[in-house]
C-alpha cells in the first residue's frame, strides 16, 4: 500500500477512535470542545436516549462533546456497571446528567472515577446507600405511578413494566402534545421491575459536586421527593414548571443546568 494513503487511513482511524472515546479530538486542533469536559447524559426507564436529543444538539452547539448511551434498564447493579465500563472508556473531565431512573445508575456508576467532575439529576433519583427506589418514590405522597399504571410482561426470569398508554402523558410528560406521548407510550423501553427494590450502594454525591433540576409539576416522582434529594446531596438547585420530562419540555433549562456544571 502507498505511504500516502496508509497515512491517510491511519489519520482518519485516529480521528475515528478519538470521536467515539470521547477524546478530545477537535480540542487538538482548536475546534470547540477545548477545555470542556465531555457531557455523559444518561436516560431513566420507560424512555431511551432520544428524550435527550434537544439538550445534546444545544450541548453540542456550545462546543460540547457528547455521548448518550443505552441505559440497559435490567438492575442497578448491572446498569450501573455497564454505565462505569463506558466511562472508563473516556479521556479527560466528565460531567454525567441523569433523568428518573438514570440518576440511581449515575449515583453508583461515578464512584472511584475521578474523571467525573460533577453530577447532574433532572427530575432524578439521588440516592443515599440502602435507598430504593420504590422507597425513594413512595416516601412523599403525589406519585401516580403505582401498580395499577403498569402492565407487567414476564420474559426469560424477570418481568418488564411498562407504563400503560391510556395513563402514559398523565403519569410521564403531561406538559407534551398527546401526539407526541401517544408514540412515546408505543415505543418505551421497559424497566426491570426488580430495580424497584434493589438498594443503592455508597453515593457518588459524596465525593462529587451535583446539580439537581426539580420538575414542580412531576406525577412520577412527587417534587417533594425531589427538593429531599436534593438538598440531601447539597446540591445546587434549580426549578422549572414541567413534567417529569423537563429534558423534553425545557430544554434550554436542562442544558443551562449542564454548561453551569460543566464550568
């Protein structure tokens, strides 16, 4: 093979591998992304990484590099471990944002990394060791989502939740057009029910400054629950009227949150 082009292959493998680890390939030639951490944002059940698609375009737009990766949803314990392997993959700061579910995986997942610079929940589960949650969501009154939300679907030894169409915008995104939820409701990834009980290990916001958006108008965790949290974790707190969804319906809020973070 020609010098010329197995250095161009070389270059661009280079280019390559720096872009999907994360590495600060544009930061080397100045592009924007020097000096920023890279933004890890990590989706809860019944969704997936597209909910995240508005605040990463304005993320990215800010010369931030971003990776929103699959929540496998299967336990904490697994889910968090999976989340850990992909950040032992990145080069450089972090900052991890969190919505629901995801906050539970953060909170476990950036213990002993010291790439992780700050933490950030949306609308999220911030757990102390021991914590559930079932436990975290039932411990204020207001939650409308309980047993009889969920359809429950056994596969292989576990059983899937979902949360049922007919209460899907109520309980999840009542601040989304029903068009928006009545596809939402058909294409939610469902979560493990037995991550309901499975207690949390030491918290990474211990260690780990974080950030924390409450929703005030969430049916799926009470902004009681939230505003609990939070201030157990000392986080910096802000509030936005929105769903559970707040990455969704504000997102130039959740994103603002981020980059306050992230600087």
């Amino acid at each position: 093979m020609p010098t010329t082009r197995r250095a161009l292959i070389a270059g661009s493998a280079a280019v390559a591998a720096g872009t999907l680890l994360g590495a600060p390939a544009a930061s080397a030639q100045g592009r924007p992304g020097q000096n920023k951490p890279t933004v890890v944002l990590v989706h809860g059940a019944f969704a997936d990484a597209s909910g995240w698609k508005d605040v990463a375009r304005i993320l990215q737009c800010d010369g931030y590099q971003v990776l929103a990766p699959a929540n496998p949803l299967r336990s904490v314990s697994a889910d968090s471990a999976y989340l850990a392997s992909i950040l032992a993959t990145l080069t450089g700061p972090i900052v991890l944002a969190a919505h629901s579910y995801g906050g539970m995986v953060i909170t476990n997942a950036a213990l002993g990394n010291p790439n992780v610079k700050a933490l950030v929940y949306v609308a999220a589960f911030a757990p102390d060791q021991g914590d559930t949650l079932q436990g975290l969501q039932l411990q204020f009154p207001g939650s409308r989502l309980g047993p009889e939300a969920l359809d429950f679907r056994p596969y292989g030894e576990g059983v899937d939740g979902y949360v049922k169409p007919a209460v899907f915008r109520d309980v999840f995104a009542g601040d989304l057009p029903k068009a928006t939820t009545d596809v939402m409701a058909v294409t939610q990834r469902p979560g493990d029910v037995r991550t309901l009980q499975e207690p949390s290990g030491a918290p990474a916001w211990k260690s780990i400054p974080s950030w924390y958006l409450v929703a005030r108008n969430d049916h799926l965790i009470p902004p009681a629950a939230q505003r609990f949290m939070a201030q157990r974790a000392g986080a910096r707190t802000t509030e936005v009227n929105a769903s559970h969804v707040a990455m969704i319906s504000q997102p130039r809020v959740t994103a603002a949150v981020i980059t306050s973070a992230a600087r």
